[in-house]
C-alpha cells in the first residue's frame, strides 16, 4: 500500500512538472484568452482618389500614354514643325565685333584639323622681346591669352563628341599651346627685367647728389644737376648742409662738403 501511494504521487509531480514547461506563465494567459477587435493603427485605410482628374494615371516613366477618351489641349498639327530647307529658314543677326568670338578660331569653326593646328611658328624669345616696347608686350600677352581660350574651347568641344570617328588633332593643339605658353614666359622675363633695372636704377639715384627724384618734369624742373666746378649743386647741397640747415649737429665722421659722394 505505501508502494502504490509512493508511486502515485511521483507520477502526479512528473506530470505537473511536464505541463510547467508546456504552459505559458500566468501573466500572460489573458492574451490568449480576450482576441483583439480593433485595428492596431487608428489611420483609415487609403482608398483610391476620386478627384475626376481624367489624366489621373498618365506617367511617362511607366508609359502609360493618354486614353481613348483623352484629349490634349494642342493637337498634333498645330505644333512647329521644323523648317529643314536652309534657304527658308530666317537669318539670325549677330555681331561680326562680337568679344566672344575671340574664342573660336578666324573662321569661327568650333574643332579646327589638325593642319590648321599644326600650322604655326616658333615661340618669341627673350632677345627679340627686349626690343619691343610696353604697349606691343601687352597686346602680344592678349593675344596668347586668347589662343589658349581657343584651344581651352576645343578642347572643351573635342571631349563632347569625343565618341565621333575620325577626331584628331589632340597632338598638334598640345605643340601649338606649348609654344604660347613659351612667348608668354619670355614676356614676364622681360619684364622682370626691367623692373629689376628700374629699381636699381632707381636706388643708384637715391644715392647720387646730381639726381633729384622729386622733381617735377611737368614744369620744367630738371631731375638731372651735374657738378660744376666740383662744386655740389645749390639745389641739393651735401649731407652736411642738409643737417646744418635743419638745426641739427653734424655726424662724428664728419666730411668736408666737396668730397661729397659722387
């Protein structure tokens, strides 16, 4: 009898020990037990428009193209049509003086061949620029400037239609801008030039007595005042004089006024 009872009982936990791992816990047994009767969003469901728009589906990226019982506002024959005959089409006036025609080449042709290309002379060099005056360095400098803005739009124009056949002239437009940039390079040589000589030019006068940089060409006072007599000029006068002049004591190394520097 204590036998069967033991047996019994150790069934009876080995089957609510099973149903315990099968069994959800108890807090969340009314969710299986009330069903939801409303929706989780509060957002009406989306219904087709009906706003009497008949071009209501028209799309070109899906080609749907207009229905049977669609109209458009222009019919087809009274849209331009394109005049392919040269001799009716009208004239468009255009300026022959016009700046932007400084971009493109003589004969206003946007790719030139490479012949046109090749054809043309030799850089300037330093030696001959040194004789040219002001004005003819800078009208030579605009005219390099614009030939680069050709090539530039060539170049421009030859990338577009780079897929065409037969597009040459790359290798003669790199040889023909290459001797530009060489003229342009020898003209701020030359200038650099003669900055430099005037700046010493102008620091030799600094130092020289007989030069009076202040004066006034315009009204006829003379920048130049030899020595006469070795005598220095009244107008400048030595260093020495200057500072007597002015109250003020002469230097320790003092000199006489006529070994002036020359």
């Amino acid at each position: 009898m204590h036998c069967t009872s033991a047996s019994l009982l150790r069934s009876a936990l080995i089957s609510s020990a099973s149903r315990a791992t099968t069994l959800p816990p108890l807090f969340l047994l009314p969710a299986f037990t009330i069903s939801q009767t409303t929706p989780f969003s509060t957002t009406p469901a989306a219904h087709a428009r009906r706003d009497g728009n008949r071009a209501r589906g028209v799309s070109a990226l899906r080609h749907t193209g207009i229905g049977k019982k669609q109209t458009l506002s222009v019919k087809l024959e009274n849209l331009p049509q394109p005049v392919l005959d040269p001799k009716r089409r009208s004239k468009v006036e255009v300026d022959e003086d016009h700046g932007l025609w400084d971009f493109l080449p003589p004969s206003q042709a946007a790719i030139r061949t490479p012949e046109e290309l090749h054809a043309h002379g030799r850089g300037w060099t330093v030696a001959e620029l040194r004789k040219k005056d002001w004005d003819d360095l800078h009208r030579l400098w605009w005219v390099c400037i614009k030939e680069r803005n050709r090539l530039a739009t060539q170049a421009y124009e030859h990338d577009r239609i780079a897929g065409v056949d037969g597009m040459y002239g790359e290798h003669e437009a790199q040889g023909r801008d290459e001797e530009v940039r060489k003229t342009m390079k020898s003209v701020k040589h030359c200038l650099t030039e003669r900055w430099y000589t005037w700046e010493n030019a102008r620091v030799a006068g600094m130092e020289d007595v007989e030069v009076d940089l202040t004066a006034d060409l315009d009204r006829g006072e003379k920048a130049f005042l030899p020595r006469e007599d070795g005598q220095v000029p009244v107008e400048l006068g030595s260093e020495d004089d200057r500072r007597t002049d002015s109250g003020l004591p002469p230097p320790v190394n003092a000199t006489a006024p006529n070994d002036a520097r020359v």
